[in-house]
C-alpha cells in the first residue's frame, strides 16, 4: 500500500522576530509544495530518495539513521521526527519531492514534516484533523529544532494566509494578491537561532529604543491583516507598510548587504514593496510587484535565485491514486 500527501512552504509576509517577543505575524503558503509518499517496504530496513535533492538513504526506523549517503540530513530529521509520531517503525520506502528550495526560509522543514505526517496517518488509515496535524507537526519540529514558532506549521496545514496573534492563536484570512509575489533567495542561510539571540541582545542594551521598534512592526502586522481584508486592497499602501518594516527589520541587525541589494533591486524595478522574509542574516527577501513580476525576477536572477511564489489555498493534501 501506498500513501501519498504534499504540504505548501511558507513566506513571511508581516512580523518575524517582533513575533517572538508577543507581536502578531502575519504569513501565506506559497504554491510551492514537499510531497512524501510512503510505501510499506519488504525489506529489512527503511529507503528515502529524492531526485530533486538528489539524495538518496537507508536506514532503520526504530533505531535512526543508519546509513545516509549525503548531507541532507537536516531534512531527514524531520522524516523521521514525523514517522515517530506518525508510523510503528516498520519498514517503509519514502519518496520526497521538493519544488522549493531547502534551507532558504521557505519553511521546507515544517512542508515536509507536516506532508510525511499527513502520509503515515492515511497510510494507517487514521483520521486527523487539521488542527491537531498542525500541532503534531509542530510538537516534531520542536524535537527536531529545539525552538519555534507554530507558524510554519500551522501554514503548512491551513494553506492560504495565516495570522498568529498577541496570545500565539492562529486564525485563517482571505487575501488578494493575485501573481505578485516574489522569493528572492540568497545561497547562504542565516541561522534563525542565532538571529533571534542577536535580536533579543540588541533589544536588552537598547530597551527603550528596541521595544517601540518592537512594537510598531506589530501595529504594521496589524493594520496589514485589515488591508488585507478589503476587496479592495490598496497596493501601494501595502508596499509601503512591507517597506517601513524592512526599515525596522534592518534597525534590529537582521539584514546584510546581499538582502539589501535584491531589496532595493526589486524596488528600483518597480516592487512597490519589499523586506527581507524570516529571520534574515542570509535566506529570502519578499518582494510585491503587482504588474512588474517579470522586470523584477529578471533583475534578481540576475546576482541571485528568485522564484514566482504565488499565494496558495490549498494547505495540506492527500494524493489518492
Ligand atoms: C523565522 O522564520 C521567523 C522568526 O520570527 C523566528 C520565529 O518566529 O520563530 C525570526
């Protein structure tokens, strides 16, 4: 038997790092999507493989990795974090394929665990709801990390645009922004536990400077979840509101001279918006081009990778053959 499911990465569109002192955030699931399929295995032990990755592993469920042919072992800690929520160990033949990139903010890790989780709950034949996938996916990414906000995965899950608020509650919204976003992604990854500990440290020496910094990246979160609201959306309105928080985002030490070059890059052709996306120090810039998505892509590829992420819907799905 064969059970297959996919899960959307994320972008941040409002709020990191101000989220992790109390403020909302605001984020959307890209159309960008991990798909895990899971086949049981007559064999002796577990095989993952994933041509996109190019990677390939064995291993024993029940003891851990035993044998791992590449470097990809980041993302196979979340395999197996989610089968050991998800399965009883026996032996299995995994599958992964990844149309975003791993390691660059997209939240690759929580896609693909809530997809391995999803998969093993349908290959038992288990029902779950949204709600509790999210937080099972959320209670392996804290295995697996140590720390995190249950944003990813809670965009993983629901699809669509995601508000985490003041008392971390999560809530689903409707938002139009039709083909006109954009991830532009630096090679290096900015390490998010380090980014967070540089904030908080900043944020100590200069209290009565960092908390209203803090503060005002909130008030941004919030006015923009009521833009985002309106059938109307006022685009240019929006892009100031993603630009004013790109300038607190730098006042707080995140960004370095490779984000702010695709940053203003995206501006200067023709981004009404953009800011860095995540914890920054390295990773993904977002950028909002209505009507200028081709002029900016070109201009971003050309120092750096950038992809069309368009908003998605569809949180997490299983595949029936
Ligand atoms: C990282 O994607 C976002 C941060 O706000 C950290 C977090 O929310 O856990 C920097």
């Amino acid at each position: 038997m064969e059970s297959k499911a996919s899960a959307p990465g994320k972008a941040i569109l409002f709020g990191e790092h101000a989220v992790v002192f109390g403020q909302p955030a605001l984020a959307f699931a890209v159309d960008k999507r991990a798909y895990v399929s899971l086949k049981k295995s007559s064999g002796k032990k577990s095989t993952i493989k994933s041509t996109d990755l190019n990677f390939e592993a064995s291993f024993d469920l029940s003891r851990g990795i035993d044998i791992l042919k590449n470097q990809k072992k980041g993302i196979v800690n979340y395999i197996l974090g989610a089968l050991s929520l998800g399965h009883d160990g026996s032996p299995l033949e995994i599958e992964l394929s990844m149309e975003m990139p791993v390691g660059a903010g997209m939240g690759s890790s929580a896609a693909v665990t809530v997809a391995t989780l999803a998969a093993a709950y349908n290959l038992h034949h288990k029902n779950i709801d949204i709600s509790n996938l999210a937080k099972k996916a959320h209670e392996v990414e804290l295995m697996v990390q140590g720390a995190a906000s249950p944003l990813d995965t809670a965009v993983s899950t629901n699809g669509g645009l995601v508000y985490l608020d003041e008392n971390s509650e999560i809530s689903s919204h409707q938002a139009y922004l039709d083909n006109s976003l954009i991830l532009g992604y630096t090679s290096y990854r900015g390490n998010t536990g380090e980014m967070v500990d540089s904030v908080r440290k900043r944020r100590e020496r200069f209290p009565q400077i960092m908390d209203p910094v803090i503060e005002s990246v909130g008030n941004i979160t919030r006015q923009a979840l009521k833009l985002l609201s309106q059938d109307n959306l006022d685009k240019e309105y929006l892009g100031e509101l993603m630009n004013i928080n790109q300038g607190l985002l730098d006042s707080m030490g995140v960004n370095t001279p490779e984000l702010s070059r695709m940053i203003f890059n995206a501006r200067k052709y023709g981004a009404l918006g953009s800011k860095i996306t995540g914890a920054g120090g390295g990773g993904s810039i977002i950028a909002f081009c209505p009507g200028k998505l081709e002029e900016v892509l070109h201009i971003l590829q050309k120092t750096d990778s950038a992809i069309n992420a368009d908003f998605s819907k569809e949180g997490v799905l299983i595949h029936h053959k």
